[in-house]
C-alpha cells in the first residue's frame, strides 16, 4: 500500500473534531486498521465523490463521521474528517 499523509487540515480537524472525543478516537483507529489492510466495504463504505469533490473518496468512520481522502500519484493523502455536513 502507499504511503498515508495527513494534509494540514486533516490534523487541524482531527485535534478540534475527533480527539476531543476517546469514543470516535477508538473508532478511527479501528476503521484507519481497516482502510491499511485495503478493506472497502462495510463498515468502511469507501465511496467515490463527486461535486466539488470529485476525484476525491471518503470513508465512514461512524454513521456521520467521515474521512475525505485523496489517491495521488505516490502516496494517499487524508484531506479532512469531520461529520457529513462538516466536509461536504
């Protein structure tokens, strides 16, 4: 698998959205688990965008969280995560 990199903004809302929260901390790291080992279906339900995101993918770490990433050429860059209405 390629190598993951966390966009500034990522790290921005991951500190303000999800570290606050020991639950959604625990439930990342049991989908990002998931995502390394290149598992796509549920309960990740890795699902293109499209829109002003288009080219870009999410995955779900709860039922509104989620993970907006994107594959580039050398690596797969996480760009942000929050809920639905959050990064959408």
């Amino acid at each position: 698998m390629r190598r993951i990199v966390f966009h500034k903004s990522f790290d921005k809302h991951y500190v303000k959205r999800i570290k606050p929260q020991p639950k959604l901390v625990k439930q990342f790291e049991e989908r990002y688990a998931l995502f390394l080992a290149g598992e796509l279906g549920y309960p990740l339900d890795d699902h293109p965008l499209w829109g002003k995101l288009a080219g870009k993918r999410a995955f779900s770490i709860t039922s509104d969280i989620r993970v907006v990433y994107e594959n580039q050429e050398d690596v797969i860059a996480f760009l942000d995560v929050g809920t639905h209405n959050q990064v959408y």
